[in-house]
C-alpha cells in the first residue's frame, strides 16, 4: 500500500488495489500534496465495478458494439403535401404554441465539447459563425430562445449541460456578455459524468503523474446530469413538463419548435425525433428504426451494404429516416429513465489517447491504443411508451458545424444561413437579385425567427439595399 494517505481514503486505496489499478500510484511519491490529492478526488468519482463490466462485456466479451437480429425502417410523419396534411401541421403549431404560452416547456443544450476539430481553441459554442455579424453558436442559440420567449410572453428557461473541460469557461462566457439579453436566473448551467479511458488489458489510462485521462460519458449522460444536477427539480418548481432537446452545433436549428411540441403533446409521447430524409445511402448520419422490435438509432457504421442501399417500391432508401440529434422529452419520462441511476446501453470506441510510458514520458499515439466508453441520448426511445418521429426540411432545420473544412463546415453552415435568409426574404415578396449569389446575409432572431414573422416585419417595405452585408 502507498504511504502518506489520510485515513479516511485507505478504504478508496484499497478498493483500487483490489481492483487491480494499484499502477495509478507509479508516481506517488513524486507528487506534492495538492497533486496527490488531485489524483485521489478523481479516483473517488470512479465507478470501479462499472468499469470491471465494461471491460469484460465490451473490450474483452460478447457485447461489443455491432448490430444483431432483425432491422426495421421506422415510420415517421411527413412533410405535409396535401392540404388535409397542411391543416393537421396548423393542429399541431397551435397545440404547441399554447404550450409553450402555458410555461410548460423549457430548451435543453447540450454543450460539453471542445472545438479542436474546427482549430478552435475554446468550448465549441463559444466558435463565431453568423456570416455578416459573426456571432457565436451560444448568441445565436439564446437570441433565438429570447424571441420565442417574447413571442409567446412567457420565460423559457434555458439548461446548459457542459463537461469539466469547458464549464468554467462556458459560465465566464455567458457573463462576459450579460447573457445574451437573457436573465441570468433563468439560463442553468450544469456539468455531466466523466468516465475513464480503458486500456486494451482494461488498466486506467494516465495522461499525467496525477491525472488519469477521463471523457465526458455521451450524450445519454444528459438525462441523468438533468436528474443529479437538481435541473429536473428545478423545472418542476416552474411548471415545466416538457424539455426541448438540441446540441450546440446546429446553426439552423429551431429551439422548441411549435409544431415538434404540439404532435408530441397531441400524441401523447414520451420521447419523440425529429430526423431529415437521407438521399445519399452514404451519408453518414444514424437512422431512426426498430433492432429486434425495439426503437432506437442504428448507427450508420452498424449498417451494411445491402440495408443501407435498400430501396422501396417508390425508389426511395428503406432506411432513410436520419436522426439529426433534436428530441422532446417529458419530465417525467426523464425522472422514470434516471430512477437508480443511467440505464442506457454503453457503446464501445476504440480510440487515441494520449499516455505516458514507462518512463513516465507523454505519448501521442499515431494509431486507436485504448477505449473510450459512451451513452447516446437516442437509446432511450426505445423506453419510451409513445412517441412522435417527425420529418423536417432540412434546409430549414439542419446545418451542423462539425468539421474545419469540406462538408459540414463553417463554410457550409454560412452558406445554408445565408440560403435560409434569402428563402425567408423571398417568401416575405422581396427581390434578391440586386445581392448577387455571393452577397452576405443576416437576419437576427431578435428582428424575425421564422420566414412569416419577418413578412410581417418587413410588410410594404420594398428596399432591401440596408439588409445585405
């Protein structure tokens, strides 16, 4: 056993000895108190019966990520064709717009990411990406979330889900800049689980003398950060029951749509998605569908060929509903989901993490030498009792940020916000012609958020030369 341990931590050492992860103290001696005292807080938040299943279940057993059993297309709503379809969409945006002007619905970010893939030194939703103003995925997030609050004239409160790599930063950010026009009573903040990296002989992974490298535990972990953090408590104090769910890369997204939340609430659903019709079998998006009778996700690598390929009658993909990471959920669906603690799957990734060698020296390896473990918010639909798959337009709703260059990059979301400003503009009567195909563009959320808001703005008004950038 290691020296210089308080009393009250030798039952935390033994338990790592017992679990056989006694090479986490290699330094100890070398360390000072405040490190030592760093590497054993971490320790007291591992899970060590956790990550002994996981281990054998997913590095070393028969539960390893991979598709088996019988898989199904899911049925969705469609974008509305006829006018019988046009009245059934209208039902549905005025049962959600008097949610929303009830109190009932809160917006939900999930935010924990870095943007190293963009070259972004930062939390990702602190990256400017409006294209004339360059405002933040975070401004343009909560400037979308306060018009909707003035539109309906009711607070939406707003729940943040950060990670320990970003969340101090996040806070600070939002202060910085008197959050955005929002109280700050009402934008939450809070962080989700970590969970440790696994070698392949299932040893902690050390990326310093007194740290052991841990990752934010997925997008599921946010259902049960929403429970732990008291987010859950917090809304059921304001009459909240549903939670609309997005993830902070979506620059088109729109944040507790009223059409998403009135077919949720007329259907009675637990749970619903929303998802955008695949045309390329390639894209690499999941699919909404059934894995031996039960509703979830099916990851586009789980896919093969002959399923992602397949046709129906009419020609189109028989998987073709892509999940596009925007959901509904109901307090209480998250509250049963969360009883006794996380109960989604755990997904496997094997992955390049940094380490130190035996000479206590710090490798970046060129190829995947250990494991990460995560929990995808999506494998909970299959929990649900009801739910509500509803197809969105793409253009309108789905632009993410996800890559520095090529396909969905800075340079594709600007352009897909610019499409979106000059589809709104020529549907409130205006001639574009004058701002040429390359011209810049930008309408605030504060100014119109939807393309009938701003023909109503922009009513009798016939120049447009101070709207181009």
């Amino acid at each position: 056993m290691i020296q210089g341990v308080d009393s009250n931590k030798q039952g935390l050492v033994k338990k790592i000895y017992d679990a056989e992860q006694d090479h986490i103290f290699r330094y100890w001696d070398e360390l000072d108190p405040t490190q030592r005292n760093n590497l054993l807080t971490q320790l007291e938040e591992v899970d060590f019966d956790l990550l002994t299943t996981l281990n054998s279940d997913l590095i070393h057993g028969s539960k390893k990520n991979g598709l088996a059993g019988n898989l199904e297309p899911a049925e969705f709503i469609k974008l509305p064709k006829t006018q019988d379809e046009e009245v059934r969409f209208e039902k549905a945006k005025t049962a959600g717009e008097e949610a929303l002007r009830a109190g009932r619905v809160a917006a939900f970010l999930v935010a924990g990411g870095q943007g190293s893939r963009l070259g972004f030194d930062g939390a990702k939703g602190k990256f400017p990406i409006s294209p004339v103003k360059n405002k933040t995925l975070f401004q343009l997030h909560a400037e979308k979330i306060l018009a909707s609050s003035k539109k309906y004239g009711v607070t939406i409160p707003w729940y943040i889900m950060t990670s320990l790599l970003n969340h101090a930063e996040t806070e600070t950010f939002f202060k910085e800049n008197d959050f955005f026009g929002l109280n700050s009573s009402d934008v939450v903040f809070f962080t989700q689980a970590m969970i440790p990296a696994l070698d392949p002989d299932g040893k902690l992974v050390m990326d310093a003398r007194d740290n052991i490298f841990r990752n934010p535990n997925g997008h599921g972990g946010s259902l049960a950060a929403l429970k732990t953090s008291g987010a859950l408590d917090d809304m059921k104090r304001r009459g909240i029951d549903l939670i609309s769910y997005f993830q902070v890369d979506n620059v088109l997204i729109k944040i507790c749509d009223p059409v998403f939340i009135g077919f949720h609430v007329l259907q009675e659903a637990e749970m619903s998605a929303k998802i955008v019709v695949k045309t390329d079998p390639a894209e690499k998006v999941g699919v909404v569908g059934f894995m031996d009778g039960e509703l979830g996700v099916i990851e586009y690598s789980d896919l093969s060929e002959a399923d992602e390929t397949a046709r129906n009658g009419d020609g189109s993909l028989k998987f073709q509903a892509g999940s596009i990471a925007i959901h509904i959920f109901n307090a209480e669906f998250v509250e049963r989901e969360t009883d006794g603690g996380l109960n989604l799957p755990w997904h496997l990734a094997h992955k390049k993490i940094p380490y130190l060698n035996e000479n206590g020296e710090l490798v970046n390896p060129e190829s995947p030498n250990a494991y990460k473990f995560e929990t995808f918010v999506f494998d909970a639909l299959g929990h649900a009792k009801s739910t509500v798959i509803l197809e969105v337009d793409r253009r309108e709703e789905f632009s993410p940020v996800k890559n520095a260059e090529g396909s969905d990059s800075p340079d594709t979301a600007r352009k897909d916000m610019v499409a979106q400003y000059k589809r709104w503009l020529q549907h409130a009567g205006h001639d574009l012609t004058k701002g040429g195909n390359h011209a810049k563009l930008e309408i605030s959320p504060l100014f119109a958020n939807d393309p009938d808001e701003l023909q109503e703005k922009l009513s009798g008004d016939k120049n447009l030369g101070d709207y181009w950038g």
